[in-house]
C-alpha cells in the first residue's frame, strides 16, 4: 500500500468521536451571556418601576376622586410594597434564569462553530460540527458541516489524483538515468506528501 493511500485509509481506523448531550461548561461565551441577561434585567427592571408607580399612583387618584378608601394612603402604600418587592425579586430572579438558559442555547453553537474554524484552520476536516436540536443558528451550523464535508471530498479527489501521479512518475523514473532518474524521484516524492497535511 503506498504512503497516500496509507494515509487517506488511516482516519477511517479511528473511531468517531462521541459528543455528549450535554456541554462541559455552562459559560459557554460568558461575556455575550451576561451582556444578554444584564440587558433583559434592566428592561424587566424598569418595567416593574413603572408598575410600581402606576399602582401607587392609580391608588393616590383614587383615594382624592373618590374620598371613599377607609385606610390611609400611606397604610396603602405599607401594605402594597412587600408584595411589589416580592413579585419583583421572584420576575427578576426567573427572568434572568430563563435568559442565562436562552443565551446559552445561542451562545455555544457559536462556540461550536468557532471551534470548527479553528481546526479547519489546521486542516482537521475529521471532527463534524453538532449542535443540539434545541439550541439557535441550526441553519448555521448545518451551512458548516455541508462545506466542511464538501472541502473533505475535494481534498479525498486530489489525494486520489496525486497518488495516481506519482505512480505514473515512478513508473517513468525506471526508464530514466542518472540527474533525470533524481529529479523525477524528487518530484513523486513531493507528490506523495502532497495533502498529507490534512486530517480527513
């Protein structure tokens, strides 16, 4: 078996590599994760302020239109603020958990994908980028895993293609002699490693 051939068999020895239905780490990207949970806190936030103030203020009118609340306005306001905080810190605790989850459904297919660039960059084309069903940018990762395969079948013809010519240039060297003979040795061999730098 030649050196090509040899290489382009070896990574389908190797088995698949398992990805676990869970990530290693929670923050996955932990500035874009909290950037998103401190933007939909402060929004909560202010929305819960302006709650707080149309109903302290809904009771304030009230109470001067009607002269009819047989409790003062401040036993009112005492009575009110307790369940107002409580129903605040449980929106603000729940709504953060819920965006912590959210972003980390988009944010780690982002991680995924740069992950992948980085080892195309290497010329690792063997490990295919999964996302989970449940997680954002589907499409995007999808985009990726069909352009990674497409450069590995590529990269497999040239293979087949190099390998071929350096047969035939070996084969041709026997007829040759002396610096020709060195040359055309020189040229198969480069042939040869040609590639050999990609792990398919």
């Amino acid at each position: 078996m030649t050196q090509a051939k040899a290489h382009a068999a070896a990574p389908s020895d190797v088995p698949p590599q398992k990805h676990p239905a869970k990530r290693q780490q929670y923050w996955v990207d932990a500035p874009l994760q909290l950037q998103m949970v401190g933007y939909v806190l402060v929004l909560i936030a202010i929305s819960l302020g302006l709650t707080a103030f149309s109903v302290y203020h809904g009771v304030q009118e009230a109470s001067l239109q009607s002269q009819q609340i047989f409790h003062t306005l401040e036993w009112i306001q005492d009575s009110l603020r307790a369940p107002l905080l409580l129903a605040s810190a449980i929106s603000l605790l729940a709504s953060g958990l819920l965006t912590l989850f959210w972003s980390h459904r988009f944010a780690g297919p982002l991680r995924v994908v740069a992950a992948g660039l980085a080892r195309v960059r290497h010329g690792n084309l063997a490990v295919p980028v999964r996302v989970r069903s449940t997680d954002a940018h589907q499409d995007l990762a999808k985009e990726f895993q069909e352009m990674q395969e497409a450069l590995r079948k590529l990269i497999e013809a040239d293979r087949a293609l190099l390998a071929e010519a350096a047969a035939e240039l070996e084969a041709l060297e026997k007829s040759l002699d002396g610096s020709a003979r060195e040359r055309a040795a020189k040229a198969a061999a480069q042939l040869r490693r040609a590639c050999t730098q990609y792990h398919l």
